[in-house]
C-alpha cells in the first residue's frame, strides 16, 4: 500500500513498485540489527523439570534481563540447565509479568554468544505457530550484529535484488543499529496514550551512515525510514539541524503531537491497535489517514505484522523543503 500523505490519497500496488515512488538522491535508512537466538529450552537444575528461558537484553557481569515460563516456580537461587549442561543460568531477581534477572554461567570454552548460536532459538512472535524451516527467513538480507529481540520486519521486504536495484537509480543506502526489546511490542494499557513508557534500546548510528543521511537532506532529497525502529533511532540522533553519530540508548516515545525533524518519508508493516509502533504512525501522517488505510487494509485482505504486508506513508520532496 502506498499513502500519499500530502493528498490524502491510498493505493494498492506491489512492493516492486516501490521503486516508482523513490527519486534519484532519496536516502532509505535499514536497521541491520540480526536477531539473537535468545530462547532457550532446558530444565531446573533440582527438579529437572522443564523451563523456557528468553533473554531480552545483556546487562552488566554476565546479567541478563529475561523472560522466563514457568515463572512462578523459579525464585531468586534457581538454576536452569541449557544444552548438554554448557549452559546455566541462575535467578538473581524477579520482576512483573514473568520477567527477571538472570546471571549466565557459560563453560570455559565458549563465550555466551557462541553458545547462543549453537543452542539457542530463534524467538519468533507467539502468532507464528510453526518453527520455520530456515530461520533466515527471520533476519534482513542486510543484518550483521546480533542484538535484537524480535526482527526489524520492514526490513524483510526487502532482497539482494532489489537493493542493488535501488542503488542503480541512484537511491543511497545507509544502515544503522537499534537492538530491537520486546517492550517495543507491548500494548497500552493506558486511558492516555502519553502516560505509556518504553523502555531503553541500543542505538548504533556511525560516520558513515550520517554522511549520507546528511549528503541527502543538505540536497534536498528524503531520508525514508524503512520501519518504526529506524524512525527512533534518527529521531533520537537528530541535533542542530543534522543526524549526528549516536552510541548509547534512547527511550523516546513517539506519540501524535510529535515533530519530526529527520524523517520524510516511512515504510512500515501494518501493526495492531493499542500498539505504540501504530501511535507512532498515526503521529507521522495524521490519525484520520492511517485510521483509513487500514480501514482498506482490512477490507483489501492485507497482511499485518511480521510476515505482513508493508505500507509506504509519503511526502513529496517539495515537503521536504518545508523547513
């Protein structure tokens, strides 16, 4: 679907036709975060009944921040067995809604990560019913670190292929990191969508993508934000009038009465209400106009989510000279 966000108007294409939609100079930003394979499937160490582990994010000394089933019977002391024993994990501290504090225990042959790529899983989200047969087909063509909870899924639209055929219009490509937490995801719950919160994630930005993202606006061309996550992280790095190279972590909410100061132009799935990736779209291209694309959306039989279908909200590049 594309949205002409200028003309109030709504097509239906295919996302080959991308392309027409983009000019020479256009800047599209990608999250190249790789998804880590951070669920675990093992047993408590006393009883050696079974246990799920998902680690969310790496703290500090070997802490992880987790989600863990079933929850209730593992308190502060626990430990949980992973692999052929290569792996343990014990319960440092327990939070709300299944999530805590684990400290990991690795062999002494095997850094953590490695261990995770051998035993681990992919996390896929719980309305995948089937584990998939290739689990690249979770990660972008472009992903290089590993970091991320969940995919960046804008970017799995996108093949070899077409990114060089983009690049062959002339289309610049730059690529950044924001590692993708599970609470992106988490619904409001809130009457008031601005008293909703989000938690920390990591944002890597180098030189090298602000000198094309930079190279782009100083041209007066559009810098697209291919997905939610890239909207974040270049929002979160936009200072006197630029994109400045960013390392470290952002909590910024975006909610309608945002104004956007580095972005022109979003590609984004079709998310499910009450999410704050929806408010966030709302914010870009107006509620009454998102609120009837997806009216569309819906009677057209488009996909939502991660396997989903995409949506394009433009500008032209005139907006883009609003400034």
């Amino acid at each position: 679907m594309a949205v002409d966000c200028e003309r109030g108007a709504v097509e239906h294409r295919r996302f080959r036709d991308l392309k027409d939609y983009l000019e020479e100079g256009d800047c599209l930003v990608f999250n190249s975060s790789r998804v880590r394979r951070a669920r675990l499937r093992g047993r408590r160490e006393e009883s050696g009944g079974g246990v799920e582990l998902l680690l969310l994010r790496p703290l500090e000394g070997g802490i992880w921040e987790a989600l863990a089933r079933p929850a209730r019977r593992l308190r502060p002391g626990a430990v949980m067995v992973f692999g052929r024993g290569e792996l343990r994990a014990e319960v440092l501290e327990k939070g709300e809604r299944g999530r805590m504090r684990v400290r990991l225990q690795p062999g002494e042959r095997e850094e953590v990560e490695e261990l995770l790529e051998r035993i681990g899983e992919i996390p896929l989200p719980p309305y995948i019913k089937e584990r998939l047969s290739d689990s690249e087909r979770y990660q972008s063509v472009f992903s290089d670190r590993v970091g991320s909870a969940a995919a960046p899924t804008a970017g799995l639209h996108f093949g070899a292929e077409t990114l060089q055929e983009l690049e062959d219009m002339g289309v610049s490509l730059a690529f950044l990191r924001l590692e993708v937490g599970l609470d992106t995801f988490r619904p409001i719950v809130e009457e008031e969508v601005e008293k909703h919160r989000l938690h920390c994630e990591e944002v890597c930005l180098d030189e090298k993508a602000c000198r094309a993202i930079n190279r782009a606006r100083r041209e007066g061309h559009r810098i697209i934000a291919v997905g939610t996550t890239v909207v974040r992280a270049l929002e979160s790095s936009f200072k006197d009038g630029e994109i400045r190279p960013f390392s470290g972590t952002t909590d910024l909410y975006i909610y309608p009465g945002y104004e956007f100061k580095a972005v022109d132009c979003l590609l984004t799935n079709f998310h499910q209400p009450r999410s704050s990736l929806l408010v966030m779209v709302c914010a870009f291209a107006g509620r009454e106009l998102v609120m009837e694309a997806y009216r569309q959306a819906v009677e057209q039989g488009y996909r939502f989510l991660s396997f989903g279908d995409a949506c394009f909200f433009h500008f032209s590049r005139r907006w883009k000279m609003r400034e």
